[in-house]
C-alpha cells in the first residue's frame, strides 16, 4: 500500500483519473483505491475502527457469497459454519455507510505536477446491468470515441483518433467505468502539456458531432459490435462474473446474466447514442487537469459546463 501511494505521485495519468472520480462523485467512488503518499490516512486506520468497520460491513444485508463450479449442498454447509456470528443488520450503536444511490457531481480540479501532464474529460456512465442505472448507450458512445490506433504507424478508424491525428504527442484513450448503480465514460490525454490543450478541443468538438448526428451508420455499428465484444469478453472471466452478481444481489438487483448484457449492446440505436452524446454536453462535466497549468486547459476553455 505504502509503495502504491507513492508510486501515484510519480504517475500524472492515474493522479488525474483518480482526481476525477473524486470529482464525479466525491464520496464512496470518490475515494482512491490508492491515494497518494500525501494523503492524511494512517491517523484514521487503527485497531478499533477497523473492528466497528468490519461490524456494518459484515452485517447479512451488506455482503452476498457466490460461487462458481461449487456443490450447492457443500456450499450451504460451509455458509452456515462460518458465518454463524453474522449479524442480521448492521449494528443501531454504530452509524450505518447508508444505502443511498450513488450520485453524480460533476466539476473541476486542477493539480499542479512537475513529472508530467495528464488530462480527464468524463462525465456521467453507465451501472451495472445488474441493476437500475444501466444504459447501454454510454458504453457504445464510449466504443465510438475510442483513442489512439492499437496498429504501429496508423492513424487509427476510431473517432477520437481521426480526430486528434495531428497531435501524436497527446495519447488519448476513452474508457467506461462501470460500477453497481453509476459509471464514469472518461477521455484521458497524457503528455505534451501544448498538444493535450489542442487534442482536448478536438474532443469535445467530436462529442458535438455525435450529439448532432453527424456520424455514419457504420461507425455506430461498428462502435456497437465493439462494445458488445469488450463486455462479452469481460464478462466471461469467471471473476469478473462473480463479482457482477455479488454486487447485484447486495444492491437489490439481480444476479449477472451474460447473455442480457450482450442483447442490451445490441439493441442501441443510432438515436440513442446521439441523445447520450446531446445529454452529456447539456450537463455537467468533470474535468481535471495535472501538470503544467499555464497550458492545459479549464473546462470553460473547452465549451463544458462543470
């Protein structure tokens, strides 16, 4: 832990990434899986508040055990032998983590960093489809943004590639975070602290041009075909699936069911992306900046609202 806090320091691209989540949702998903070594956190990690964490964290309604490949009458017996002092709900003497839904925020942060440049365009995503703020839209419109070509000396198909072409020092990579009940579609540039001020422009100018419809039926069945792949291919990792269907079943969902995920991504039109691409642009942005701020660029520069 200690290595990993002091290894963000040196790594602009992950400060920013981790900078706008907290940003987006300031709480909960706000919180770093691994903050940096300037982090106020070891007064807070003691003995006996991680003793009263575990008492609301392992309480029945908090936690799911699944299996994979498991006998289900074995399964059971090992359940009832080994949480037999669970309790049935969360302590009254101890302040409840709450079940409110995640919320989105949207804003700006700006961090000054001498190792490097990075910036962060997200904005609101997708849930899991294991419950109720699932929209497959966001994860093909993400497909469709794409970033820099994965072919040596190619420019890329995708639009954010095109679009940013002349700037190969900026690298540019659109990705969806996906979570229980919220999702972050984020653009990450890093590098060149001039080339990543004119890249961000080209980023939002392609996201108005979605949001126009000004993109081929092609592209948006092939940014469908791409999606439908990433999520297929994640969701078979047995892992993975197992963590999909704990998250549901806790968040009063439903269990992970691969062959919905991949119909859902099939479904989305045309339309549907380009009212996700409008809704983004009318909305709130979250926008963060690490490196040199004398070039990069506020989200007022850019034409976002944050």
């Amino acid at each position: 832990m200690s290595l990993s806090r002091k290894a963000m320091l040196g790594h602009p691209d992950q400060f920013a990434i981790n900078s706008a989540h907290a940003v987006a949702f300031h709480r909960g998903l706000g919180n770093p899986l691994y903050p940096s070594s300037s982090t106020p956190m070891t007064k807070y990690l003691d003995e006996g508040r991680l003793q009263t964490y575990s008492r609301v964290a392992y309480s029945k309604p908090n936690f799911a055990v699944v299996a994979n490949g498991a006998n289900h009458q074995e399964l059971m017996k090992w359940v009832g032998e080994f949480f037999t002092e669970v309790e049935n709900s969360p302590p009254s003497d101890i302040p409840s983590p709450g079940k409110e839904a995640t919320k989105y925020y949207g804003g700006e942060e700006r961090i000054a960093h001498d190792s490097g440049n990075a910036m962060v365009i997200a904005f609101p995503g997708s849930g899991s489809n294991t419950g109720g703020a699932y929209k497959p839209e966001s994860q093909v419109l993400a497909a469709l943004l794409g970033g820099q070509s994965n072919i040596k000396w190619a420019p890329g198909f995708s639009l954010l590639s095109k679009a940013t072409a002349a700037y190969p020092q900026a690298h540019i990579r659109t990705e969806h975070h996906t979570y229980s009940d919220a999702g972050l579609l984020t653009v990450s540039m890093s590098g060149n602290a001039n080339q990543i001020r004119e890249a961000s422009q080209e980023v939002v100018k392609t996201l108005k041009r979605v949001a126009a419809g000004n993109v081929s039926k092609e592209e948006v069945k092939k940014a469908v075909a791409a999606a439908k792949f990433k999520a297929l291919e994640s969701g078979q990792n047995i892992s993975t699936g197992i963590e999909l269907t704990g998250t549901g079943l806790v968040q009063g969902g439903k269990p992970f069911q691969i062959d919905e995920l991949g119909k859902s991504i099939d479904s989305v039109t045309e339309d549907q992306v380009k009212k996700a691409a409008k809704s983004l642009l009318e909305g709130k942005a979250t926008v963060s900046a690490v490196g040199d701020l004398y070039i990069l660029p506020f989200a007022e520069e850019l034409g976002l609202n944050v």
